[in-house]
C-alpha cells in the first residue's frame, strides 16, 4: 500500500535525469569527505541538506503547474521582503552581509531569488504572451533591477551578475530584438568606466588579480595560484582520492564550499574533470530537450532561464578556482557544501520535472 | 509577435543558448588541459615546493688544540636573533619592537647593514648576537608577538687564548663572494649549505676541509602555516674533524713572553720530524675581532698599523739572512774542498778584493787574527767569508743553498707562504737586467746581498743539518680525531705525501734516495759534524753568544746574525743608539739544543732588534729553558 503510494509520487521524476543528478550528488560527497578532512559535521551536514533537497525535489515534480503560475507574484514579493531584510537582520561573512537567519535556519535571500525571478518573468510573459512588445520587456527589465540592487548592495557583485544574466536569459528568449542587444551590449561597453569606479575596492582587486594573479601573490591572487596549483598538480590521473597535498596540507582556502572543483582536480586530475564534464553535458542536453519539448511560454521560458542560471552558477565557480574569472565567491551547484546553494539546486530540478510531466496542463 | 513566430524564435534562442554553454565549458576543458597536462611539471613542482622544505643541519666545526689538548679554537653555544631580509623589514621599528626584550645598539644596525650588503649567502642574518639567558626566556615567552624575528641557536667559534698564535691559528669570517666562487669551482659549494663562515687564514684556512665537516639536512614536510606535518628525511650531518697540532701552548707562551714588545717571528721545530712547536709572528692580533666580520675601526686600526699585526711574519716575512747563513755557505765549501781545516787566513779586519777595485771591512774592526773555518763562525768572521765567497762562486754556492731550502717554499701547512730568494748572475740579469758584480758575491756570502729568506725557512734549514732529509719538512698538524672521538688517525708528520709544489728533489748530498743517513758519504758527514762543532763554539766564550753557554746547564748550538736595513755611507759608522728604532738592523739567530742530541731547533728574527745574538739570543735561550726543563 504504501509502496503503490510512494511509486505514485516518483511518477513525475524524470528517471534520466535524476540519475545523472544523483551521479552528481555522489560525486560531490564523495569530494567533499576528502575535503573536510577530519570535519565529519560537514559532513552529516551535507547529507541532510541532500535529503531535504530530494524531498523537496519529489514534493515539487508532483505540484500542479498552474499553482507555479499562480504563485509567482507572490513569491517574487516575498523574496524581494526577505532580500530587504538581510540589510536590516542580516548577518555578515566574509565581508559581505548575506545571510538572515528565520526560524534557525541561516539562509542566503540571494540563492532564493534564482528561482522567484524566473517565476516572476515567465509569468509575466505567459500573461502578456500574445503582446510582448518593448513596454512588456521594460517591466521584465525593472523586474530583474530590483533584486540586483538589493544584492549590489549586500555586496555580492558575483550573484548580483549571476542573477541579472539569468533574468537577461528569459528576456532574450522572449524575443527581445537582437538590435536591441547589440545596442545594449554597445552602451555597457561604454559605461564601464564608470561602473569599474563604482566597485568596491576589494571588487577591483578581484578583478585585477584576474588579469595578473602574480601580481599580489600573497594577496588576492594567493587563492587563485593556490587553486591552480591544486588543479596542475593533479596531472591527468590526479593524486588520488584524500591524497591532495594542496587540499590536505590547507594550502587551499575554503575546500568545502567554494574551492571544492579544485580538490576534485587535484584528486582526480584531468581524467576526473573530462568525466564530470560529460555529467554536465548529460545533464545540460536533457534539460534543453526538455524545455525544447514544453507546450507553453512559461514552463519553457522557466526551465530555460532554471538551467542557465545552474550552468553559469557552475561556470562561474569553475571558471573562478580554474583562474579564467576572478575569485567572486560563489558555490558549485550539487557540490559545494552549504544547505542553501543544495536545496535551491535540487528545487529548481523539481521544478523543471513538473513543467516536464504536466506539460500538457497548461494549454496554450 | 504571434505565437507561432514566438516559438520559433524561443526554439532558435535556446539553442543558441545551449551552444553558448557548451562553448564555454569547452574552453574551461581546454584551460584544464593546459593546467593539467601541459604545465603539469610546473604546477607539480610547485605544489612540491609549497610542503616540502629543506632545512639544513649544520656541522659543528671542529676545535684546534695544541699537542697537550689545550684548546686554541673552540665552539661557544651562542643565541642570536635574526632577520630574513627578504622581508624587507623596517630595522628602527624592529629596534623599537624589541626595545622590552634586548636594546639594539645603532653599531648592531650598522653591523647588520654591512652584513646584508654583503650577504650571498644565508637566509637570515643577526640583528643580535650573543643574548644572554634572561633575553632569550623573555624572547620565546613573547614570540608569538615577533613573527618576523627568528631565535637561533648556534655554535660560535671563540679563540679563547686571544693574541696567542694568532697567526697559525687564523680566523673564520662570513662567507663571502670570493670564497663562493672559490668554492663553485672546486666544487664544494654544496657542502657549505646552512654554514655562515669559512676559514680565511691560518689552520682555519689551510684545514678548511677537516674542520668544516658536512652539513646533514631534514626535509619536512609543513602545511599553509608552516607546521611541521612530518619529517620525510634525515640526514645527519657529519661534524668536522678536531685539528691536534704540533704546537706546545707552554712554549708558545714562554717565547711569545720572551718576545716582549720586540716585532718579528720565532719557530720552534723538532729535528726529528719537522713539528712545529712554537710559532711566533709579532705584534699579534685579537682573532676574535672577525668571526662575524671586523668593524671598520679595528680594521683601520690593524690594518693601518706600520708594526703590520696581520702580516704572518713566519712564513710571508722576507728578510735577509745575514750572517746566520756563514753555515751553509760553510757547508758548501767544504764540499768543493776549500777552506778545510787546517786552512787558516790572518783577519786584519777587513778583505781586499782579488783585484784590489774594493775593501770590504769586518764587523770587527780590529779583525780576529788567525781563523780556520771553525772560528770563522763562532765569531761569525767576516773577512774569512769574504774571501770565501770570491774563490767559491755563487753557482756552487746555490747549489748547496737549494738543498737546504733557501729560495723555495718550505710547504709547511700553512698559507700564503713566501719562497725568499736566492740571488744569481742571471736573476739579476732578468730582474734588472744588470751585470753582476764580484763585490755582490762577497755580500752574498755573509747573507747580506739579495738573498733572502723567511724564518721557516731559516728553521727548516738548521733542522737540516742536524737531519739531513730532504723530505723533512715543518708540520703544524699533529693528527686529527673524528667526530666520534673513537677513532684518532694519526697522521705520521713526514711520511704523508706533501703538497709536492716545489717539493726537494734530491737529498742534501746529491743523492736520490729517502734514507740519507746510510746513504750518504762520509766525508760529507764529516763536513756536516764540523760545522755543527763550529755553531756549538758560538756559545762558548769568544763566540757571538757566549752568553747563552755561561748560563745553561746544557750545550746550545747557534749562530747570530745581523741583517742590515739600510747600507751606510762610505766612512759612516753604524751607531745603533744613534739610529731610530725602525732603521735598526734585524737581529737574527738559528739554534739547536743540546748540542749532542738536538731535540729543538729555533730560528728567530727580532725585527729592528739590532745584534743578533744580544737580542734574539736570550727569547732563544728562554724557550730552550721551557723546552728542555720540561722534558726533563
């Protein structure tokens, strides 16, 4: 009976894709035990953060699309108030203030609004899906800025990019004139100047060290070299699974949460890293046939929007302890530790799954 | 836009998207390609360099000790706290930083700017050496609050008899660019890896490589913070050896005493095997002064000096030999078989030469009568060596000066050695390019030409005549012991294989073999005895040392000697209490003790000293009391 019941709810879970999730999963906690070291709270940590997300992911493949839809707006608000928040309640780390704690939990406002925006825009564009025009994208636009600033403001220049490529994504997909970006792309250009004086001495620095790590090498270009040296180190076979001395010895920072690519370089090598990327590609082809194969504007434009912002989020921190970007802080989505970063992660899979199963609900 | 056209778009964008991804992770699978594969070695060897270190262990040097084992050179555990310069650290606010714990003098800031300017080498250098114990327990309580600053423990050399045989001892100092480049060429370079100093002169110099030992090292392996995780290897290192010497401390104190205030050098030699057993060269010098590099006022001052302290005078001194080399001109008389006794001349004070050109006048004016070349000696006769000299010649001479060795080095252990000179037709000829004069070979004769000599070699050679082997040669070193103190290898003085440059090629008497004794003719036997019965006569009444044999409960043989420092005009009468200290003549003496059995053989040169025999006679008879007292 119970068993007939349990079946019923894992009926809209997409079996290819939850094992390649699954494949990823394990491969991150296989990760993360080498690199927290004799940090087995991390690791408990870590798997319960895995469960609430798997829950959550099974709970969301079974709810009705039309409740997405309707929900939207709601939740873009609620997100927007909480975002709000963190400049009132909020907690700093690192230097920045992104954290708020509700009902003891920490969590990061930031990492929520990756889902509500998407939400917000494709049901903005579903609603006026038959009159999209430049006043349609202009509300799209004000839509994304809000939040921006907010998270501009914690400050968390990385996320606050993130988030405003991710909602640029659905904004282009809804058919945002291509003279219209090329213009875009030509005014940032120009603005830049004055938006690099508008950063924050430790961004700049970031940024700079980009271009030259060496050039503070005990300073803002230390993690990055370190990080490089890590990846280098491990060769095509890697050193081995808890054999990273760059990771074992600490000579890398944060190998739990943002560093964690590294570590699995160095312990795993090139091999690993081509294996993993296959995963991605897996991962990344599913998902795109699968918003290719959606009936309507707001599930596609939702997924499409959900599997950018997990792909750039995992560029991102790839790109940063690789040294092509510079170190902004930001997680690898179903692999770096932290219970936000997961659950978010697993949710919008869950999302994605239930625009997937119901896609005939919602008729255009 | 319709919706069918807005599918269509949708359809077209998200692939773009999908390539856009794609093309993206793509090139960070080309940056770990680059990372992983092509600067593998790189990045390995970095990530090597990032936990593996080397720290060297040094090797202690080894202590010098005198024959008796008093300690000349030793090692003194000593603190210091040092700097890495490359830290580039503000050395004021590193004064005033540790202003609680230990004062750093502004000479201490001067001391380190002239190392670091001079530095190749360390890693860190002293800011403050030799911390006294309370400052060391207030440093380590308050460390955690000087990360910059490292304590260290090392061994310091110390020359705890000061002055005393400065010269043969030596001194290190801090390595510096020459010496590097020395070292890399003869490859040992590496094997000064943590060492500081090196030895520059004297035993510490020509024993570097016994006393230096081997530097060991650990390699550990540490963390970001630079925790030792664990040691990998250990090599230990391997100390240097202990140098046992020749030299007897008590005697060497006894002559340096006798000496006084006098300049010049004194060497005490047995016979038997050429160890050295007092070495003096005077005025002395304080070694401890350069261990971490002199300061410029003690430099100005030595170096400066016109008595020249760090001249070492025993072996880079040049002086000429004067009348202590009648006996080896003497020697070679006989063997060309003039002059033999019975053979007398009446001295009238002076000699005329052959063709009547030139007078030369003895140092006695009113000459000695009848003299044979026995009392030509113990009265150190002038005319009678004159004359000598003509009908000799300077070729035969040298002949028999070579064999002792006058004009080459004597290869004693010892740097910087001077071969003299022995004076020759045609040296003059390629050193002036001038003619030779009869009048130069009767100077020559009595060692006041150009001959010249240092005052081992004038030691070496009165060992000679009472052992007449060609390998004899002077030795500071006695043995070395190991670093485990089990085994000590004695090191037979004569026997080991010489540092051959220059090295006698023949026997005193002309023949090729190493035990002279039974080889050698008897009647050059006969001539070496009748010499040597002359030399006894030098300190029996009449002789030019008579003094010494009143006074002494056994038999001295010697001979004086007096070398000028300027010659007199024609008519001008030397006047020693007339003449300013620096332009009075050298004294000079050889001697040997006792007479029938010689257990020690002196040669001294009292610089300015005036007559031989008043000066440097009794220093002579001082260390021949030490000597032969405490054999007894």
């Amino acid at each position: 009976m119970i068993n007939l019941r349990l079946s019923k709810y894992l009926n809209n879970i997409d079996r290819f894709l939850i094992v390649l999730i699954i494949l990823l999963l394990s491969i991150g906690l296989v990760t993360l035990v080498s690199a927290a070291q004799q940090a087995t709270a991390i690791i408990g940590n870590q798997i319960i953060n895995i469960t609430v997300g798997i829950i959550l992911l099974v709970f969301l493949s079974n709810v009705d699309p039309k409740r997405f839809l309707f929900l939207a707006p709601h939740l873009y608000i609620l997100s927007l108030i909480l975002l709000a928040s963190v400049i009132f309640f909020g907690f700093e780390s690192h230097g920045a203030k992104r954290w708020i704690n509700i009902l003891f939990f920490n969590f990061q406002p930031s990492e929520i609004i990756k889902i509500t925006i998407p939400l917000m825009l494709a049901w903005l564009y579903h609603r006026y899906q038959n009159t999209i025009n430049y006043r349609t994208h202009s509300i799209a636009f004000i839509i994304l800025a809000i939040p921006c600033v907010f998270i501009l403001d914690q400050p968390d220049l990385g996320t606050a990019i993130l988030i405003f490529l991710s909602g640029l994504i659905v904004i282009f997909l809804a058919g945002l004139s291509l003279r219209f970006i090329v213009v875009s792309i030509f005014s940032f250009l120009l603005a830049l100047p004055y938006l690099w004086s508008t950063l924050h001495l430790y961004q700049q620095n970031r940024i700079m060290s980009l271009i030259d790590p060496n050039r503070d090498p005990l300073g803002t270009g230390y993690h990055s070299i370190q990080s490089m040296i890590a990846i280098g180190s491990g060769g095509f076979l890697g050193k081995g699974w808890s054999y990273g001395g760059q990771t074992q010895l600490n000579f890398l920072p944060e190998t739990s949460t943002d560093f964690i690519f590294s570590v699995f370089g160095e312990e795993f090598g090139f091999l690993g890293i081509f294996i993993l990327f296959v995963l991605y590609f897996l991962i990344l082809y599913r998902c795109i046939d699968m918003a290719q194969k959606m009936q309507n504007t707001f599930s596609r434009l939702i997924t499409a929007s959900l599997v950018f912002t997990l792909f750039s989020s995992s560029f991102v921190n790839i790109a940063m302890v690789s040294g092509v970007l510079p170190i902004v802080g930001a997680p690898l989505p179903f692999v770096s530790y932290g219970g936000t970063s997961m659950v978010v992660s697993l949710t919008m899979i869950g999302i994605i799954m239930s625009l997937h199963s119901n896609k005939s609900l919602i008729a255009n | 836009m319709d919706l069918h056209n807005f599918k269509y778009t949708f359809k077209q964008r998200l692939n773009f998207i999908f390539g856009f991804l794609i093309f993206i992770f793509s090139i960070l699978l080309i940056k770990f390609f680059y990372l992983q594969i092509i600067k593998f070695d790189n990045y390995s060897a970095l990530a090597k360099s990032n936990r593996i270190k080397i720290i060297s262990i040094p090797a202690i040097r080894g202590q010098i000790l005198d024959r008796n084992l008093e300690i000349l050179a030793a090692n003194k555990l000593i603190y210091t706290l040092e700097l890495d310069p490359k830290n580039k650290l503000d050395i004021n606010e590193i004064k005033k930083k540790l202003s609680n714990i230990v004062q750093i003098s502004n000479y201490d800031i001067k001391k380190y700017n002239k190392t670091l300017k001079e530095n190749y080498y360390s890693s860190t250098i002293p800011i403050k050496t030799n911390l006294t114990n309370t400052q060391v327990a207030k440093f380590i309580a308050n460390q955690y609050k000087y990360p910059e600053i490292s304590l260290k423990q090392k061994f310091s050399r110390t020359y705890p008899k000061q002055q005393t045989g400065a010269h043969f001892i030596g001194y290190i100092n801090r390595i510096n660019k020459k010496d590097i480049e020395r070292l890399k060429k003869s490859g040992k370079f590496e094997s000064y890896m943590g060492l500081d100093h090196i030895g520059k002169t004297g035993i510490e110099f020509f024993y570097e490589d016994k006393l230096h030992g081997y530097p060991g090292y650990k390699k550990i392996e540490v963390n970001a913070k630079n925790d030792v995780i664990r040691t990998i290897e250990i090599i230990e290192p391997i100390h240097g050896e202990d140098i046992i010497l020749n030299i007897d401390y008590k005697i060497q104190k006894v002559a340096e005493k006798a000496f006084g205030k006098y300049k010049g050098a004194m060497v005490a030699l047995d016979p038997e095997n050429g160890a050295v057993l007092a070495y003096i060269s005077q005025p002395s010098f304080n070694p401890n002064l350069f261990i971490n590099g002199i300061d410029e006022s003690n430099w100005r001052r030595l170096s400066d000096s016109i008595h020249k302290p760090l001249i070492n005078r025993v072996v880079s001194g040049i002086y000429p030999p004067g009348s202590t080399l009648k006996p080896f001109v003497a020697l070679a008389a006989l063997e060309n078989n003039i002059r033999r006794p019975p053979f007398s001349i009446i001295d009238k004070g002076f000699y005329n030469m052959p063709n009547q050109s030139k007078t030369f006048s003895d140092w006695k004016k009113s000459g000695h009568g009848k003299v044979d070349i026995i009392k030509a000696i113990a009265v150190s006769c002038d005319t009678f060596f004159y004359g000598l000299g003509i009908e000799l010649g300077i070729p035969k001479l040298n002949i028999v000066l070579k064999r002792f060795g006058f004009g080459q080095k004597t290869n004693i252990d010892m740097p910087n050695e001077k071969a003299g000179l022995i004076a020759s037709a045609e040296w003059k000829k390629r050193k002036y390019n001038k003619k030779w004069y009869q009048g130069e070979t009767a100077i020559t004769a009595i060692g006041q030409g150009y001959t010249q000599t240092t005052p081992i070699q004038l030691a070496l050679a009165t060992a000679k005549l009472i052992n007449p082997d060609h390998t004899l040669r002077p030795r500071l070193l006695k043995y070395v012991i190991t670093p485990n103190h089990m085994k000590s290898k004695i090191i037979d003085s004569n026997k080991e294989t010489s540092h051959s440059q220059g090295a006698l090629e023949f026997n005193l008497f002309g023949k090729k073999t190493k035990s002279s004794y039974s080889l050698v003719n008897i009647n050059k036997i006969n001539d070496l005895n009748l010499v040597k019965k002359a030399m006894a006569l030098v300190t029996k009444e009449g002789g030019t040392a008579a003094f010494i044999g009143r006074t002494s409960s056994y038999d001295v043989s010697a001979k004086t000697g007096t070398a000028q420092v300027f010659s007199l005009k024609k008519n001008e009468v030397y006047d020693e209490s007339k003449l300013p200290d620096k332009l009075k003549d050298h004294a000079l003496f050889i001697a040997f003790a006792p007479s029938e059995k010689p257990q020690l053989v002196i040669a001294i040169v009292v610089e300015n000293g005036g007559h031989g025999g008043a000066t440097a006679g009794p220093i002579a008879k001082k260390v021949f009391d030490a000597y032969l007292n405490e054999a007894n």
